[in-house]
C-alpha cells in the first residue's frame, strides 16, 4: 500500500466511482488455499450468491468485483453472477493498483483479502463477508475483526443500505486496531529495528 498508493500520484481518471466494490482472492490460480475444508469451500461460493442477491434486488446499485490481474478465470463464480449486473475486471488502469478502485468505493467487501484492513485505515467501510463466521484463513488471529466480519445476507444487506445513506453510515472506529496509516511502513520497520539494536 505503501509503494502502489502513498509513494505514487494519484492514477484514477479510469477508475468508476462505485457502490459496492468486492476485492477478490487469487483462489482460482491456486485452488488448495480455497479448499481448506469443504465449508470454507461452500462460504467461500457463498458470498457469491449474497452478491447476486443484492444486485438483483437492487440494481441501481453500482457493484464491481476486482481480481488480481493475474487471476485465472472462475468457472463456478462466473454462472453464479451471470445474468446480474455485477461488472468483474481483473486488469487494472491505474499505476495505483485496487487501491484506486478502493479509494473510489462508498464501501469494500472480501471472502478474505487482508486489503479489508487497509481499507480500514484509509477511513472506508470495509468488512469481510464470512458466511456462519466461520473463515478460518486468518481473522480469528485478529479477535477484533469479529466487528467487521458479516455473518449472513439480512445482515450485509442492512449495512449495505445504511452505508448508502451518508447519515447512517456506519465507520470503523479504531481503525488503528486493524492496520495504521500505511504511508510510513518502511520508516516504522527500519526505526524499530535502529531502536531494537538490529541495524
């Protein structure tokens, strides 16, 4: 975050401004991270049908799905979204990377990209859709991501409408709990090490 957005000039005269964005994983171009037990399998599809859900039952609503550039095709994911008005891109026309994409979103959601927690940091509503609670891939080391974590579709499509509402939004306090401004991480690195008698 430090290089692609803090250390470079803001590249978004092709970046749609969008309701709803959903980052990716790059599940599809190593498919043994998805299949961690067959209900990560099933979740993980899961979030699919809420966003297909959603888009269906509000389709003024500006929705797109960003995968990594270099993320092979889904098969599965594709006919669930088919037919719906969710826009998936995988190249990005930015120098900036999805953060471009991130910081022209009223609200970001993923299955599980640590992006979520940079996001906080930026100020944006961010959450992770995690069908049951029960994604095991890394947010139970963060006690704290039980906030940001969106357990069934009443609940996400609640906070997608109250987020729509500039009034009702509802921001993450303590961002800092999750991640801290990513614009100085090198320096951090290399003043605790100084401090700690690494250097």
């Amino acid at each position: 975050m430090e290089y692609f957005w803090y250390s470079r000039k803001k590249d978004l005269k092709k970046i749609p401004r969008t309701d709803l964005l959903v980052i990716g994983l790059n599940y599809a171009n190593a498919p043994e991270r998805m299949y961690i037990n067959k209900q990560h399998y099933y979740n993980y599809y899961e979030q699919f049908e809420w966003i297909k859900k959603i888009s269906s039952r509000y389709p003024q609503l500006n929705i797109i799905l960003k995968h990594h550039d270099n993320c092979k095709r889904d098969l599965l994911e594709q006919k669930i979204l088919e037919n719906t008005d969710v826009k998936t891109l995988y190249k990005t026309p930015s120098i900036n990377r999805s953060y471009a994409y991130i910081f022209k979103a009223k609200q970001v959601f993923s299955f599980g990209s640590s992006m979520i927690l940079e996001c906080a940091s930026m100020g944006k509503n961010s959450y992770f859709l995690d069908p049951n609670l029960e994604n095991i891939s890394f947010q139970k080391s963060i006690p704290a991501a039980k906030k940001i974590r969106i357990k069934n579709y009443n609940e996400f499509e609640k906070l997608v409408l109250n987020n729509m509402k500039k009034s009702n939004s509802k921001k993450i306090k303590t961002s800092n709990t999750f991640c801290l401004k990513s614009d100085k991480v090198s320096k951090r690195i290399v003043d605790y090490f100084i401090k700690n008698n690494y250097l």
